[in-house]
C-alpha cells in the first residue's frame, strides 16, 4: 500500500509524523507494509517550486493508493497572490483526485462532554452525526472574475445532476449504516442549483426508501444545528454551505483538533485523508500540537481506501481509551472542569495511543 504523504505547513508536519508512527504500529501488528512518499504542497511547495501545487506532487498523489495531509498555510505566504495562495493548491488536489464527496464527522467523544460550548441539557443529548459536502463543484470551482476597476466581480455556482446524484448516493448509503436519516441542506427558496438540487435528491432517496429523508434550508440548519444536534444523523449539502456547517458541527463537539475528515472520489483512484484543522502556527515546532484529528484520518484510510475496518478501529480504541483515561494535549486540557485531566505534548499523547494498540 503506498501512501503520498504531504506534511504541509505549520504543525502539519508534527501530527503527519506521529500518525506515520500509528501506522507504523498498525502495519506490525496486522502483518502488513505501507510504503510513503513525502510529497510537497501548500507554503513548503510556494518555498521550494515557486507554487502551492507543482506537477511532480500531483502525479505523486495520482500515483498513490491514499493521500495523507497534515495542514497547509501561514502568515509567511498571506501576501502570495490568489492564485498562488497555499490554500489553492488544497483546491488543486482535491479537483485532480476528482474527490467529490467529503466525509465530516461530528462527534463528540464522550470524555470530553465538558469542552462542549452547548448547554449541558443539550450536550447530554450527545452529538454524533456525519456532514457529507460535495467537494469538487458548486462556487468553489465556478469562475471567479475581478474586472480592471475592481468595482465589480463574480463567482459562478453551477451543479449538474450528476454531481448531485453521486454525493446523494454516498449520503444514503452512509445513513444506511448508520442511524438511517438524511437531512438534505440547501437554499431552494432563493437558488436554482438548490431547486434542482432537492429535486435530484428526492428522485435519489426512491431507491432508498429505509432511509428517512428531509429538507433544511441552510439559515435554519445552522440555527439547529446548535439548538438539537441529536436530531441530526447525515447532512448532506454543496460545497460552500458544507464548508461552514461543518466547521460549526466540529466546533459545537468541542474537539475541533480530535476530527479527521475523509475526502472519496472513484473506485480507481488515491483519496484524500486530513484533519479538519488547520496548520496552527502560533504553536509549530513546540510540540503542542494535537496529533488526534490525524491519527484518526489515517483511521478513516484503513477503513476506506484499505477496507482494513479492525485496524481502523484498533485506532479508534486506542484514542476513546486515552481520552477517558484523562491523557489531553493543550487544545483540550481542560483542569477546572475535569481533575483527572493529564496535560501531553504531541509526541507522548501519540506514544500513549499507540502503546494502547
Ligand atoms: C476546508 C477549508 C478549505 C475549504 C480552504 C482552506 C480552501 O476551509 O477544508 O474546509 O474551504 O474547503
Ligand atoms: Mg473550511
């Protein structure tokens, strides 16, 4: 199994080189031999070749079974032109994958019901649900137009049906699985992608007829989503709405740097494996960093891509049983609410984890 690994920026390459040692311990343990390739992208790459992206890391990427990333970005390359932005060469990717469905759970781990920002009558309801954004299409990939006199511009929202029918179908399929409801998220009382795309999912959920499904518009789910987080099993939305809804869905578990996020694409090609942080260089190099959200991407890796589902959740095990044994980097130490509370950098929160394994 090769694996394209891209440390990135800021913490990145810290929590990518203690998820390699969880995999390393994996590959022990289960018998099995994962081969990586360092592959440059984000502010690293602007420093070494001049753009986010270059073409010998995408065919790298295109030539891997799995594509694991840390973080990209940074003050230093703030300035960098749009186009040359670190953050492109993230859009780069995921469109040369053809990664089209984007895997975002919300969960909050037991062990950490106190970090929770909700009421305690409603974090005690539990939050456990999935976002399922579309990735490679809507305004993120529309064209984006500045005329000379910058008094004027333009971002073009486009959705075809079959960009809608394949993300609907990942969405019930993973209900399937799960609690067996969708909560399509749209903005069909003011966009024609949306009308189209409610439309399409309806059409979709006929094959489906175990999964209940209903329609939100996105004002509301984002109101919802901190008023009853339990009432929600699969979101399944478009890109940008995906985008925010799942930082708010991350940010309500109170684990933003504990959630992995799993970006699938075809059967024939590498997918994509990241935390849902970003690269927090207020604290690169000082090994503060959490490594969890990584650990538990490289987790989503066995299970999808490798169909490796035991050592998936050896993982998985292992980070439940640190946390409840009170193991905690900065991010989610948390002593006032919480006695048992055991303060790790990010090497040692890692080495816990995998002596659990
Ligand atoms: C994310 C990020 C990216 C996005 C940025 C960095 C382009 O916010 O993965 O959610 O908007 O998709
Ligand atoms: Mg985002």
């Amino acid at each position: 199994m090769n694996i394209a690994v891209i440390r990135g920026d800021g913490i990145g390459p810290e929590i990518v080189g203690e998820a390699l040692n969880i995999l390393n311990i994996i590959a022990e343990k289960f018998n099995l031999k994962f081969n990586y390739q360092d592959v440059y992208m984000g502010g690293c790459a602007i420093d070494k070749f001049g753009e986010p992206l270059p073409d010998v890391s995408v065919k790298a990427c295109l030539n891997s079974d799995a594509v694991l990333l840390g973080a990209v970005g940074g003050p230093k390359w703030d300035l960098q032109q749009p186009e040359n932005r670190p953050e492109k060469g993230l859009l780069k990717l995921r469109n040369a994958l053809g990664v089209y469905a984007n895997i975002r759970p919300a969960k909050m781990f037991n062990a950490l019901k106190s970090a929770c920002p909700l009421r305690d009558d409603i974090a005690n309801k539990g939050i456990d649900f999935i976002v399922i954004r579309e990735l490679t299409g809507g305004i993120y990939f529309g064209e984006h137009f500045i005329n000379e006199d910058k008094d004027f511009a333009r971002d073009v929202m486009t959705y075809s049906k079959l960009e809608i029918e394949r993300i609907a179908k990942i969405a019930f399929e993973t209900a399937r699985i799960r609690n067996k409801k969708v909560t399509s998220v749209d903005k069909a009382n003011v966009l024609a992608t949306s009308r189209i795309w409610r439309e399409i999912v309806n059409n979709i959920a006929k094959d489906y007829s175990d999964i209940e499904l209903n329609h939100m518009y996105v004002d509301n789910a984002s109101m919802q989503i901190v008023k009853d987080p339990s009432q929600f099993d699969v979101i399944l939305t478009e890109n940008m709405f995906g985008d925010i809804l799942s930082d708010e869905a991350s940010q309500i578990t109170g684990s933003i740097g504990l959630i992995p996020s799993a970006s699938l694409g075809a059967d024939n090609t590498p997918w994509l494996y990241e935390p849902i942080h970003g690269s927090a260089p207020d604290i690169a190099g000082q090994n503060k960093a959490n490594p969890i959200g990584t650990i538990l991407a490289a987790a989503m890796m066995l299970r999808y891509s490798f169909k490796l589902e035991d050592a998936a959740r050896a993982i998985e095990q292992a980070v439940n049983k640190i946390l409840d044994e009170g193991w905690r980097t900065g991010d989610i130490f948390d002593a006032k609410h919480d006695d048992k509370n055991k303060l790790l950098g990010c090497k040692e929160i890692a080495e816990a984890i995998g002596e659990r394994i």
